[in-house]
C-alpha cells in the first residue's frame, strides 16, 4: 500500500508534514523540537563570537519573559581566565566584572585552566602516559605548576595550540556536565569552523570533525551546539558594533604580525589566516568548507576504542586499511591515544 501523499514533507525524515521553519529548512515537529530544551553551558572567551552569542540568548530570553511565553532553555556562563591560558599580558577584571553587570540574571562561573586537574581527576595520569619521560607529573606541587610542567614538555606551536585546545574542551565538558548542563552552545563563527575544518584534517583530526563543527553528540555523552555556524566574523563584529554594552566585554583582537615565521605559527593559526584572508574575497566558498564538513556522519560503533585524552578513535576505523601512527608506535602506551593526539606528542616518542 503506498504511503501517504505529503504536501510538504519534512526535509529531514521525509515521513511528515513541516510544521516548522529552522534556517530555511522546513521541518517536523519531531525534528524541529531534537535538540537541547533545558540547561545549556555558553563558554564565554571575551571574544566577538560568544560574547555575541551570549547577547543574542540574553535578548530572546528577556522577549520571551515579557511576552508570556515559556523559556524552553536556560543557560549557564562559563570563564575560563585568559590569563591562565595564554600570557598576553591584558588584564581582564574590568570585562568581567562589566560581563556580571550586563548579564545579572544568568549564574557566571569563573575558573582558571589549571582547575583542570580537579575536573578531570584522572588527568594527571593521561598526561604521564602521553608525555612520557619530558613530563613528570609532582602531585606535590600547585596545580598550576603541574599544568605549566606538562604544556612546557610540548615544543611545536601546532602540538601546544592542539593539546591546548583539548585539555579546554576536557574542562568545559566536564564542567557542563557536574553543573547539570544537557548541551554546550559554542561561539563559532562560520569562519571559525571552516578553520576549524581545515586545520583539523591537517594534524589528523578528521574523524572528530563530525563533532568538532557540527550539531550533535560529543563523545562525552554532551551535545555540542554551534548556533553561529551561517555567520560570518565580519557579521558578528557588525553586530557587535551598535550593542554599546558588549563594548565593555570584549576584548578587541590582535591584528597579526606579518614579521612572524610561518615555523612559529601553529596550524591552526595559519588556517585561521587563510580563512579570514579568502573569506574576505570569497565568502561563500570558505562557508562552504563548514557546511561539507557537517555532511559527515559520526561513528556508529559503541565498541571502537577510544582516545584516553581527545576521546577520539584509536587505530583503524572501519574500511580504512591504512596503518596510523598509533598501530607503528613501539612503547607500549600508544594503542591509548589516536593518530592525532599521537602526532602531537614530544618529539622522542613519536
């Protein structure tokens, strides 16, 4: 017997009447609603990106209180102190303390990168294991020594921005997760992700790409949700530039040095370079690098091991023959950690 003749069939499952318009795209009630409804974590950088984001939330949510209409979501703030992420040097309690001013009625956490080790209790461990004889974890010592001890054991740019990078999304996981949040909602812009894309698959990474720059679940049981995927930086700063009171968050980009060697860039910059650069020329083939990247389909193998540190895939995935650096490694360690968090170890176990 055959179906039931649609007028306007969802685009997603194709099996029902659109009920509702998501960027564009007409969709069921079942795929419209799929996604996060109750408490969301937005990690605040001091960024253009998130700082819009957060005003974007705040702003629906005051409508939806002074319209009678039913919140759906409510979100929490999290920041992560610059200075203990990068030394740059700026001072940043006067944006703080403006972030609290503008944003009273959201609960603001505040932690320092190094907090780490009390989120991730088993942190220490992988670190020991990744870094082998440059990194000897002191339990003894501050946690903030501890982490200064493991970042300086990394001597690339592009290993130190990659580890980096996962050590802060460990954190921020694990902090949505004890403070009750279903969903992370990250600040990305397309240009960000397209970067993001592009840089990933260069150092290894891109079987974690379905979730690094796409909707959907982490590896870590939270979804990950980027709500600024269609825009772009230039959009974002536009937006920022007639709401006075992001004037006191943000804090402004450095413009980069054309004196610095290509050798002291990390990869991820330099692709960050090159998105910003070409996407001022061709925007819409740079928002096309995100887009193909979110076609992609996650791994549907609850059994394939995975990575102690970036929870990726270890080894081979299924119909790739190839031999990843995690099957060539002798110590007997490496089978923990996958192909990219491999390439990004110290020099002498590689």
């Amino acid at each position: 017997m055959p179906g039931k003749e649609l007028n306007k069939p969802c685009m997603e499952c194709k099996d029902a009447e659109f009920e509702l318009t998501v960027r564009k795209r007409q969709l069921c009630r079942a795929f419209g609603l799929d996604g996060p409804k109750t408490q969301l974590l937005l990690p605040v950088s001091f960024g253009v990106s998130s700082s819009v984001l957060l005003h974007i939330l705040n702003t629906d949510r005051q409508h939806r209180l002074e319209n009678g209409r039913p919140l759906g979501y409510d979100f929490k703030i999290l920041v992560i102190e610059p200075s203990t992420v990068a030394a740059t040097g700026i001072p940043f309690d006067k944006n703080y303390e403006a972030l609290e001013k503008n944003f009273p009625m959201h609960t603001i956490s505040r932690i320092p990168f190094h907090s780490i080790f009390e989120h991730v209790p088993e942190m220490g461990g992988i670190m020991q294991e990744y870094a082998g004889s440059k990194f000897i974890d002191d339990s003894s010592r501050s946690n903030e020594e501890r982490l200064a001890a493991f970042r300086a054991s990394i001597s690339t740019p592009t290993s130190r921005t990659d580890v980096d990078t996962i050590l802060l999304t460990r954190l921020i996981v694990e902090f949505a997760k004890k403070s009750g949040c279903e969903s992370i909602i990250w600040g990305d812009s397309d240009s960000r992700l397209a970067a993001k894309a592009l840089a990933g698959v260069a150092k290894g990474r891109g079987a974690s790409l379905t979730w690094q720059v796409s909707d959907g679940m982490s590896p870590w049981g939270v979804r990950f949700e980027y709500p600024l995927r269609d825009l772009y930086k230039a959009e974002l700063l536009q937006y920022a530039n007639v709401c006075a009171e992001l004037s006191d968050i943000i804090i402004p980009d450095q413009p980069p040095s054309d004196n610095v060697l290509t050798k002291n860039l990390s990869i991820d910059e330099l692709m960050l370079r090159y998105v910003q650069n070409q996407g001022a020329k061709y925007p819409g083939v740079m928002a096309n690098v995100a887009r193909t990247a979110n076609k992609l389909n996650p791994s549907t193998s609850d059994s394939a091991p995975t990575c102690a540190l970036c929870a990726g895939l270890v080894g081979n995935v299924e119909g790739n023959s190839g031999v990843t650096v995690a099957n060539q490694a002798e110590d007997n360690h490496s089978s923990q950690f996958c192909y990219g968090c491999m390439r990004s170890r110290p020099e002498e176990l590689c």
